[in-house]
C-alpha cells in the first residue's frame, strides 16, 4: 500500500491545537473578511454547553482545518488556507472567556492564555489575521480598545460572547471547548494548496435544509434506532411531500413558532429546527416524529387536494392553491385540528374564506402578501376570535376593493368567474373578453358602427375597461374559438345565448355592448364578488401596510448612505420615527426599562443581556440610570431579536409594528 507523502490528515483536539508550540496561525491575504455574525456565535456556543454536559467520552466535531507550513524550518508560520472563520470565533470566544476569569481563577486564565498569546512574544496573538485586520482584532482579544465607538465583527462577537459568559459557567464552557475536535490537513511543500482547497469546498452538492434535518435526526441513534425511524418516519414524510420536502419542514416550522423563516439563505429552516427540536434522542423522538409524520400527511393533502375526501373541502383547498403555497403554514394547522376534532368542519371551511378573501382582496389592491402568515398562525393559537380580528386587519375594506374593480385588470380570472358564476370545474372554459382586449377594424358592439369609426376617447376607454371584471365570463372552448374575433351581436346569438353558464347566457340579454355595459355589469359582480370573497364581520382597520414587529426582518447589516429603514414605528398607538433598527432598539429597551422592568429584567437574564449592572468590556454603551448600562454594539440582526423578545416578555408585542421604507421593504 502506497502512503500519502505531501498531505497529512490527524484527528486532533481543536484547543490543543491551537495551544501547542510557539508557531503562528496566519491568515494569508487572499482569504475573505472574517463575517460570522452573532447567530453563528449562538450556535456555536450552544453546542459547547451540549457537549459539556455529556460525558468525558462525548466529543463535537467542528470540521476540517486545512493549513501548510510556510516554510521547511521548525517553529514557521502556519498559513490558515481553510477554516479561518471557525477558528478566528473560537479565540474570540476563548478571549471573552478568559476576560471573564482573569481576575477571580488565575489557574483557568493562564490555561485560555496559551491558546489566546505566543509564550516567547506575550503581546502577540497565535492567530494573526492579515494586516488590514490584524490590530483591530488583537486590540479586542488582549482587551486594549481604545476606540469606544468603533464597529466590526470581532467587537460584536466578542461583546455577544462576553455577555452570555459568566463566572460560574465559565467552567462549563472551559469543559466543552476542551471536547472539540477537528481534521487538521496540513500540506506539505510540493502540494498543491488551491487545488485541496476547491476539493473540500467547491465539489459535490452542498447538503440542503431537509437532509441536515434528516441527518441531525439519525445521527445521534444506533443503527438499529436509525433503521425503524427512516421506515417508520421519515420515508412516510417522504412519500407524502415529495420534492417539495424542504417547503413542508419551513412552513411546519413557521405554525409551530409563530415566526417567518427566509426561503432560502445559510440554512436558515435547518437552525430553526435545532431550536425547536434540541434534543432527538429515542426518549424525545417519539411524539415528535409523530405530528412530523401527521402533518406530512396533511401537505401531501395540500398539494393534491383529490386526496381530500369531502368534496367541499376538497374544492376550497384547490381554490386557496391559486395563491400559491405561502398559507400553507395556516392551513395545516386549521385542517389538523378538523381532522383530530378540535374545530368543526364549518370553522375549518371559514378559515379557508377568508384566506382566499385576503389574497383576493390584497392582489387587486395592489397590496404585497409577504410577511403575513406567521402572525396569522400566531393569532390562531390564541382562538378563533382573535384570527378573525388578525385577518380583519390585513384584509382590504369592500370601499377600497369596489373601487378597484372598476379600473383595475382582474386577478386569478378564471378561479374569481369560476366562483361568481358557479361553475366548479373550469376546464374546458376559456376567460372570455366580451370586448376584445384588441378590436380589429371592423368590431361592433352594436352592429352598426364599426370599431375604425369609434373616437380615439371612445377606443381607450373601451381598451381600459376590457381586462376588469364586467367586461369578462366564462364560456366553454369550443363556442369562444366559433366566435374569436367576431362582433358582439355574433357572439350573443352564437356563442352567449348557447352556453350553459347562466352568467353567460344573461350577458347575450344585452343589445348592444359598450363601457356603459361594461361598467353596469361590473356594480352587479362586485356586490357578489364582496359577498363571496368576505372580509371577517369586524370594525374596519386600514394597517397602512404595517409590519408586526414579530415578523420584521432580521438583517445582517444596513447598506451604508441609505438614511431610512423605516418610515415610523407604531409603538402601542404612538408613531415614533426611528430611522433604523439601532434607533428602535434603543428606545425599545428604554421604554421597557421605564414601563416593563420587570419583564425587561427577565429577559435580560435569560439571555445574557443587553442590559447589564456594569460596563464590564469596552465599547458602546448607554447609561439607563446610575446603576444599569444598555451595550449598543450589536449588529442589527441581534438587535432586532432582542427587540422582538424584549417585546414578548413584556406581552405587548402585537401591539408594536413597523412601516419599512421603500428601500427597506426591497432589502
């Protein structure tokens, strides 16, 4: 057998690694800059609390480390070819730990100070990020900022992890980063670095959100456990889904937490699972599996809705698919509870209208649909009457939709004829446009005067009337290609007075067709149209296109020149104009320091801040009274989600929404 002689691969303990020897970790120039924000941090360390609470023969596995010498003599430089980011928030993580420690445990610190600080230079870092870097960094891990009101990672990292490490978990965390392990795969002088490095990095697929779930899942069960729950489980969600798979785990998890997840991104649904699921042990699987397998089941339905057998059920579900899939979220979880008996058919079928009517009503007024379903999800856990009131909100009024129908081009023509004219099965029938959309010459709608003799006003008003709702009908194939093209007075006789819509037949009634026609039969189908399509009997509330601050997006940063996130903030019926997300986090959590104490203290101590008792590291702060300090140097991303926790502790969060702008909604 034939060895390796210019690469050697060594299973290795990640803390040991950075601590032995004098030699230096540098980041070459060509590498990226160093980007983990404070969720990657948060994963990070919540896997080494996991792992330090098994026993001493647990160990996590952080990856591959890919590095070559930098020279053929002992003691060179290392050069950090792959694995920079992990490793750069590993010493910040081990410099807020040993700042933490430094003062009341000096065995532990001198430990954290062999992996943070060469032995031989006692102000030099083991890792050396590239020069343009390399002071901001060493300045946060030695503790020497002198720039209070600076921003960067490292700061932000830094701060996140001092915050949530205190003195008496610090052997815990000491414990766990002491269980990490890692593939070191140095290279020797004649092998070929960049080829390595596209080798780890650029073949093969990269593992989608569903197949980490599926992996998350299995890994940690004997084989004989893997097997039964791939059979009993997983292949039945499988079999149920099919290639939408992924879309079923994101929108199972936007019902269960009441939060909206991006559709894509860095493996966002996967995250939100392993908090929602942190443990899958046999012991934890059991009835977990099940409601996954249950409403598996219940989106297989969704998307086939002749796997429905109530018939009525079955052609409500076929008509909220003509808005796509984004209500699915709500859907599962109403249908789930008429399938178990919790909500009767009736209850089931009502939230069903007024799904449709919210799409229906939001697309013709121009209205975007993002961001909706999460806080419809939320307001269902709270009953009946409180859906009924969140789709009140977002559902346009019948004053704005009339007024609408008369100019605007129908949405969804042939499912809102469909359902106005009573026919349910729409194959087999062509949208009709009574006036053609474009009238040859010699079209009439009298039979008298021909289209070339109609005045320029008279030709665009009828042009702008024959894509609304009084000017189209549903009439079956074969009489709408006999009568293609031809004037009103053939298509009456011909095609209208022979169809088997009434709808239809009633139109070939009219002498003649013109915008005055056109404009009548409109009034008539908008009273039916706002009747079918009903908004919730409630007060009328115009949310201005308000966000819930519950379903604000998290971002990572703000695009640097732009002034304004947002237009205001309604907070509890004031308007408060915030610009951004740093100015609503501030007043946030001074409200709250004012009104909710209480609550505001809670939080802060479940999740290790913003609010602390001292200025413990340096950075931007601001004073809340004599004795308690609000840190400011968080990116926005963790900035908003303290806001919307802080806000839910409190119980006042669906009362706080925000306006973005117009930049901020197309970020």
């Amino acid at each position: 057998m034939s060895c390796a002689t210019n690469v050697e691969a060594t299973a290795v303990n990640t803390i040991e690694w950075l601590a032995a020897g004098t030699t230096s970790i540098v980041v070459p120039v060509y590498q990226r800059q160093y980007r983990w924000d404070i969720g990657g941090c948060e994963r990070l360390l919540s896997d080494i609390r996991a792992v330090a609470g098994e026993d001493d023969e647990h160990r996590h596995f952080i990856g591959s480390i890919l590095s070559a010498q930098d020279g053929p003599e002992p003691g060179s430089d290392l050069i950090l070819i792959d694995g920079q980011q992990r490793i750069t928030t590993l010493m910040l993580l081990v410099a807020a730990l040993h700042h933490a420690v430094r003062d009341g445990d000096p065995t532990m610190a001198a430990e954290l100070e062999r992996v943070l600080v060469r032995p031989d230079e006692p102000g030099r870092t083991k890792l050396r990020p590239h020069d343009a870097w390399a002071d901001l960094y060493e300045s946060v891990v030695l503790d020497r900022r002198d720039d209070v009101d600076r921003e960067s990672r490292f700061d932000d990292n830094y701060a996140f992890f001092r915050s949530q490490i205190h003195a008496d978990e610090a052997p815990r965390i000491w414990r766990g980063l002491q269980k990490l392990e890692h593939v070191s795969i140095t290279l020797g002088a004649r092998a070929n670095a960049q080829q390595i490095f596209e080798s780890l990095n650029s073949t093969g697929e990269p593992l989608r959100d569903h197949e980490l779930i599926h992996n998350y899942i299995l890994m940690g069960l004997t084989h004989a456990e893997q097997l039964d729950v791939e059979a009993r489980f997983w292949l039945p969600i499988e079999r149920h889904t099919g290639e939408a798979i992924g879309a079923f785990w994101r929108h199972y998890l936007v019902m269960t937490t009441g939060r909206e997840l991006a559709a894509n991104g860095e493996h966002g649904v996967y995250s939100a699972f392993r908090r929602s699921f942190p443990r899958v042990d046999v012991a934890h699987l059991q009835a977990d599996a099940e409601s996954w397998r249950h409403f598996a089941e219940i989106y297989g339905v969704l998307l086939d809705p002749s796997r429905e057998k109530d018939e009525e059920i079955a052609r409500q579900l076929r008509s909220v698919n003509t808005f796509g899939r984004s209500t699915y979220p709500l859907v599962m979880s109403a249908y789930s509870d008429h399938a178990r008996g919790v909500i009767d058919r009736a209850e089931l079928i009502e939230t069903l209208e007024w799904i449709q009517a919210m799409h229906l009503r939001r697309t013709l007024v121009n209205l975007p649909g993002e961001r909706l379903i999460a806080r419809l999800c939320r307001a269902r856990d709270a009953g009946r009457d409180a859906l009924a009131r969140a789709f009140a909100r977002i559902t346009p009024s019948d004053e704005r939709v009339s007024a609408v129908l008369k100019y605007s081009e129908l949405p969804h023509a042939a499912y809102v004829l469909g359902r106005l004219e009573g026919v349910d099965d729409i194959d087999g029938f062509d949208v009709e446009h009574i006036a053609p959309a474009v009238p040859g010459d010699t079209w009439s709608g009298d039979g008298r005067r021909p289209w070339s003799e109609y005045s320029e006003d008279e030709q665009n008003s009828h042009r702008a009337l024959a894509p609304t709702l009084g000017n189209l009908t549903l009439l079956e194939q074969p009489l709408a290609e006999r009568v293609f093209g031809a004037s009103y007075p053939i298509k009456r006789v011909d095609a209208y007075a022979r169809s088997v819509v009434p709808a239809t037949r009633a139109v070939g009634e009219t002498a003649s067709w013109g915008t005055a026609a056109i404009t009548q039969r409109t009034v008539s189908l908008t009273a039916d149209l706002l009747r079918i399509w009903a908004r919730p009997a409630l007060p009328e509330i115009d949310d201005d296109g308000l966000t819930p601050i519950l379903d604000a997006v998290r971002r990572r940063g703000w695009p640097a020149g732009w002034e304004r996130e947002f237009d205001y903030v309604e907070y509890r019926g004031e308007r408060w104009d915030v610009p951004d997300v740093k100015y609503l986090f501030n007043r946030v959590f001074r409200r709250a320091w004012t009104d909710s104490r209480a609550a505001a203290l809670v939080y802060c101590a479940s999740h290790g801040g913003p609010i602390y008792d001292e200025m413990a590291w340096k950075g931007q702060w601001d004073d809340l009274d004599d004795t308690h300090f609000l840190y400011m140097g968080w990116d926005s991303n963790y900035m908003m989600t303290a806001v919307q926790g802080v806000l839910e502790e409190s119980g006042i969060a669906s009362e706080v929404f925000v306006k973005y702008s117009y930049i901020g909604n197309v970020m």
